[in-house]
C-alpha cells in the first residue's frame, strides 16, 4: 500500500535529533511505519534492532504442539513434514506393500515428490528420514558451506585426502571441494524436513523496559496483552506529483499530505535541509526543496469513518463511481480548486489529513521517469491518548515528537 512506503528512522539510529542535519542512519534504514514501536513511557520510537525480545511461545503451526518447554528446538518430532523447494507441507499417504508400509511425500504447490523403502518396523518418520542423511557428507558440507571460493589449501588437501566420504571401505573414493561445486548441500538426497517451529515474541523497550507487544501465549489465540505501535501514534507522510506535468527544467509542483491517527487534533511541523545530497534523495543530482507552509493542524481521527473521507484529495481516482463522487464533492467551481478548506496558503484540510504545497529544483536535469525521495523532519504535538496516560508518571498528559523521514514521491 503507497502509504507505508515511506521510511521513519528509529530513535537508536538517531542519537541527535537534529532537526538541521539529515542523520546518516536514514540513507540505510528501511524501517516503515508498521515496522515500529512506540514507548510511551520513553515518548521514543523503537524498533527490533534495539528492542529487549523474549520468546513467549514456541509451537507447531501444523498439528499445535506446544514446544516452549523444549529449548533447541526448532522444529517438529511428530509427523509434520515441509517441503525442501518451497517450505509449504507435505501429504504423506502411506502404501501396504507385504509385512510393510512405503510413504510417499507430495507437494500441494510445487513438483516435489519423495518415498520411502518399504519400512517393516515401527520407527517415527522422521527418526527414519535422518538415518538415511549421511552424517559424514553432512559434517562436510556444514564446514566447508561458508566459504566462497573452492580453492583448496595444501593443508585442506591434506585433510581431504585422509577422508573416505563413502561407507564402502573396499571401493574408497576421494572428494575434493572443487568438484562440490558453488552448492555443496545440492548433492545430498532431496528428504523431507520437519516443519519449522513459529514463536510469539514479545517486545519491551530497552531504557525502560516497558512491553511495547505482548501476545498471549496460547497458540489458538491471535490476541496481544499490550500492543503499542508507532503506527497509531505517528501521521502518514505521503507525497506526490502535482497535477501539471513533470518539468524537466525549472522547479517541480508537489504536494506532501499527513494523515493523522489519533482521535486527537495534531499540531504539526514540518521542515527539511536547504540542500539534499543525491545520496539521499536517490537521484544524481542535488536538489532544493522549497516549503512555504510549515506549521499547521490536523483534524482527529473519527470512529467509523469511510476510507473515501480518510484520503487526500491528490489520491482520489476516477476508477469507482464513489471516488468520482467524492472529489465532486470536495470540488468548487471557480477554477477546479478543491474544497471549502483550500486556503489561501496552499494548505489543503480533510477530515483527518492536511495536505501542503511544496516544490523540488534540481541543479541538473531529472528524467521523467526517476522521482525523488525526500527528507522531511516532523513534529507532531497533541494530548496524550487515553490508552497511555496509565502507562505514565510524571510526563503530563501532552505528547511532543519529532523525527525523521523519507518520503517517496508519487505520480
């Protein structure tokens, strides 16, 4: 969805906070929205990479065997089966053939398809499969895996020469490295493997150590004790190219539109550096933003309120007969401007969004198809929701946030 594509950078990565040098950490984050976390108690941004995780629950997602009591464990004892292609489960049908039984192993979405010998005693499948992996070629090919290059050492030759990779001692052969070519593990037989184990994580936050998601560890239940996510806190950032076509010389009309999550008006400031290096924006060339509105409300966030009503002007369509009614409705007729709440500023105002006018230069021609991202620093001021204020001590019931963002522009 176009509104998670922008990336927010996480208070570990920004130490400063400076809101007049863009921090390096953004260049290489690829955090979104859903991606964080938000401490309520800290008023910080928190991600997995400096988040304190615990394993809450560790099971099967196909037959529900609850595994939390097994450390080490990372995948199913019983008779749950993955395929080695494309890790989606396995069938198995069993075949009476004289005083045993022959499994056959088939895929559902790939062409993967393994049986067994006649098996005449009862052993659990999975204790079948591993006995049949050769633990030495196995042993071999753990050591050897990481390395890139198939060159071998006179010492590695050495090693290898007095290594028998076959179980027939009269008839010994000699493997070397280089003929195991770039994937050594392909050589070894196609067996099933046992269905890898999920977990529920919980995440709690370093400096204070706060539970910022907290599943309930039953494994049949989807519920969470504490879920406390940056994306019900911090606006949406969306850009896009304005109505007029893309120039090539000279500057270029956009507009950045902020959706506010909360069930609480926002005041929101907005500012970015006079000048963009290409290593950010992802372009080539060094661009110039120009940003006349910087400090402006947002509406709250209504219970109930329609997806149509919830969307900036600049991304209605006229794909559906309802988004065709919807920018009708917000349109006037005096020069196609749109809405009642178009300012004279520029500024656009929604039901919870507010859309700003702003224009990018670029010391040298951009082609057409290449669109820039943007930096943008954000401030965002409001009461604190109802939902936090427990959570807090003596931090007043206001929320002040600033951070970081880079926002792709849209066609």
């Amino acid at each position: 969805m176009y509104l998670y594509n922008s990336i927010y950078l996480c208070s570990c990565k920004n130490k400063t906070e400076s809101s007049v040098a863009i921090p390096a950490a953004l260049r290489g984050t690829k955090l979104t929205l859903p991606d964080l976390y938000f401490c309520s108690r800290c008023l910080v941004l928190r991600c997995n990479d400096c988040c304190i995780i615990e394993t809450v629950a560790k099971y099967c997602v196909n037959c529900m065997t609850d595994y939390s009591d097994s450390p080490g464990t990372t995948r199913c004892i019983k008779n749950c089966f993955e395929c080695v292609k494309c890790s989606s489960p396995l069938a198995i049908t069993a075949l009476d053939v004289g005083k045993g039984k022959q499994f056959t192993f088939n895929c559902g979405y790939c062409d993967y398809s393994y049986e067994t010998e006649v098996i005449t005693e009862p052993i659990p499948l999975l204790k079948h499969l591993r006995a049949k992996a050769d633990p030495r070629f196995s042993r071999l090919c753990e050591k050897y895996s990481h390395r890139d290059s198939t060159t071998l050492t006179a010492q590695m030759e050495q090693k290898l020469q007095q290594m028998s990779l076959s179980a027939n001692t009269e008839n010994k052969k000699q493997f070397h490295l280089n003929r195991l070519g770039s994937n050594p593990q392909s050589l070894l037989p196609p067996l099933p493997t046992g269905k890898h184990l999920v977990a529920k994580r919980s995440y709690s936050c370093p400096g204070c150590n706060t539970k910022l998601l907290d599943p309930v560890a039953d494994p049949r239940l989807m519920k969470y004790l504490t879920k406390e996510l940056a994306l019900d806190i911090l606006p949406l950032l969306v850009a896009k190219v304005g109505p007029e076509e893309l120039e090539l010389e000279g500057d270029t009309q956009c507009y950045l539109s902020v959706i506010n999550a909360l069930p609480s008006n926002a005041k929101i400031t907005i500012s970015t550096v006079e000048k963009i290096p290409s290593t950010f924006n992802k372009t080539e060339t060094e661009l110039s933003v120009s940003l006349p509105v910087t400090s402006f409300a947002v509406s709250s966030r209504r219970e109930k309120m329609g997806i149509l009503e919830s969307l900036p002007t600049q991304f209605l369509t006229d794909a559906t007969a309802e988004s065709r009614a919807e920018k009708l409705t917000r349109s006037v007729t005096k020069g196609g401007r749109y809405s009642a709440n178009y300012e004279a500023n520029g500024l656009e105002k929604g039901a919870n969004w507010a859309t700003v006018p702003f224009s990018y230069s670029a010391t040298e021609d951009l082609d057409c198809d290449i669109l820039p991202w943007l930096p943008f620093y954000v401030t965002i001021e409001t009461r604190m929701p109802a939902s936090m204020n427990r959570a807090l001590t003596s931090s007043g019931n206001g929320l002040k946030l600033g951070f970081w963002a880079l926002v792709p522009v849209e066609k």
